[in-house]
C-alpha cells in the first residue's frame, strides 16, 4: 500500500530545503495565536502529563510542543518528536538545545510509527490528519503506540467552517471552497471523536477554538492564493476577484474584517486491560 502524500508542505518529507523558512514562519505565527494557545492550553491541561511518562509529538514542526511535553515529563520522562521534514527536525533539535530542553526529534511517519507496541504514555497530533488522505490509518497508529491507559489528544482544524467577511457571498463562498479542495482531508476537525473511537479509545475531553485572524489587515498570502485557484477553476471571474480584494482592503482599514476557521480537539484513552 503506498503511502498518502499530504498535500501540503507541512509534515511533507520532500518539502524543498529552500521553502524551510517558509514554514518555520508560518508555524511561528501560528504559535503565536492566540486561537491556538488557548486550544493548546486546554490539551495540556485535558491530557494531563506527569513526571516520568513517555510522550510524543507526530508532526511535531519547530518543537514547541516537545519542549512544553519535556517540561512536564520532566528529565524522569521523556519527550520526542516524529517529523518528516528534515529542515524542521533540524531547527527543532537547534531551538531545543538552545532551551536546554530534554525534547529529542526523530524522522517519521504519521503512517508508520516508528515505536514499539504499548510503548508511549501520551501522543500529541495537531494539525496533522488534515493533510492525510487515510487519516484513520494515523490515528490506528495512535492506538498501536499507547500503553494501557495511555492518552491521545488529537487537534485539528476544520475547513468548512471558514468564514470571511465582508464581501459577495457568491465569490466568498468560490473562495472558501477553495480552502476545502486544498486539504486531503479538510473535514478533519469534525472526525477526531469518531476517529479515537474507532480505534478503540475512550473519549473523554473535548474542545473546540475559533482561530481568529486580524480585522485590521487581510491576510493577502492566503487570500490571493485562494483567489487565484477560484479564478482558474472559473468559479468566479477577474472582475469578482478583484471586487472581493477591494471590499476586504476597505473593510481591514476601518477595522471590520472577519476571517476565522475553526480547531476542533479530543482527547482519547487506551482501555486498562488493552494490550
């Protein structure tokens, strides 16, 4: 069975050494959001690390996740990262040695977990089954890697539950749509607790995060790129294009844009008497 290939350079093996920059500064803003640190917050706090346990990262990106899983397993623990990327492992291993973090990083598939059985205490997925066309095979992975009693959190975003204003709701939903058509799995958000289930697990937390952007700028990067597809799809034409451009410019000067997805969350745990 070959393996699904993301599509997108996140958590991508073969991403270009040239576009490692790219990511480190998309993954740092992301950090930096306010939407993904109160979700992060309430995993930590669901997930519930203690001292000694072994937990691992799956896309673990810069290692920042690692660092807080290393923090909380402290040095009787221990922390790994799984990440295909090799520029991001290696940034990884650099921010994490300059913490003085315990967090180590190794190369891996979300597919293929490269664990022993019953071996890990906590698994951390975010923002991963969304790039995956056979997520439920990750997440079995998940389940094959836990110890009894062994805790998954799963944090994912779901794309249909994009939303930007202002503008002609014909060309904002071609917009949206693209959003949709550009993740293997863009519905993942909504599928984390029957996905935990699935593989046996018990769900017990769950949250949710609307994340947020600026309502006084436009995130263009995204925007155009969004644009551009529906254009060449011909779901709108030039002139909606630019009409949409024009209405979201206005909008971010007087400080009434809207644009947000959503992050959904679950927790899951491994039966006491699973082997």
């Amino acid at each position: 069975m070959s393996t699904p290939r993301p599509t997108s350079e996140f958590h991508a093996p073969n991403a270009p050494s040239a576009n490692v920059d790219r990511l480190v500064a998309a993954l740092d803003a992301q950090d930096a959001a306010d939407g993904v640190r109160r979700l992060r917050d309430w995993a930590y706090e669901a997930v519930a690390a203690r001292p000694g346990e072994v937990a691992v990262d799956i896309g673990s990106g810069t290692g920042t996740v690692v660092q807080a899983l290393a923090d909380a397993v402290t040095a009787d623990g221990s922390a790994l990262g799984v990440e295909l990327n090799p520029g991001l492992r290696a940034l990884a291993e650099q921010r994490a040695a300059e913490a003085g973090s315990t967090g180590r990083f190794v190369e891996g598939d979300a597919l293929a977990l490269p664990l022993p059985d019953a071996s890990v205490d906590i698994v951390w997925c975010e923002r991963v089954l969304q790039h995956l066309a056979d997520p439920e095979r990750a997440v079995g992975e998940i389940a094959r890697v836990l110890k009894p009693r062994g805790r998954a959190v799963l944090l994912d975003s779901d794309w249909a539950t994009t939303v930007l204003h202002p503008g002609d709701p014909d060309t904002v939903a071609a917009l949206t749509s693209g959003a949709l058509a550009a993740a293997a799995n863009p519905y993942a958000g909504r599928k984390l607790v029957g996905q935990l289930s699935a593989a046996g697990l018990a769900v017990g937390a769950r949250g949710s995060q609307a994340l947020l952007q600026d309502h006084n700028s436009v995130a263009w990067p995204l925007v155009r790129m969004l644009g551009e597809s529906a254009v060449r799809r011909q779901l709108i034409t030039e002139v909606q294009r630019d009409r949409l451009y024009d209405d979201l410019t206005e909008a971010a000067a007087r400080g009434a844009l809207h644009m947000s997805v959503t992050m959904f969350g679950a927790v899951g745990q491994k039966s006491p008497s699973a082997t």
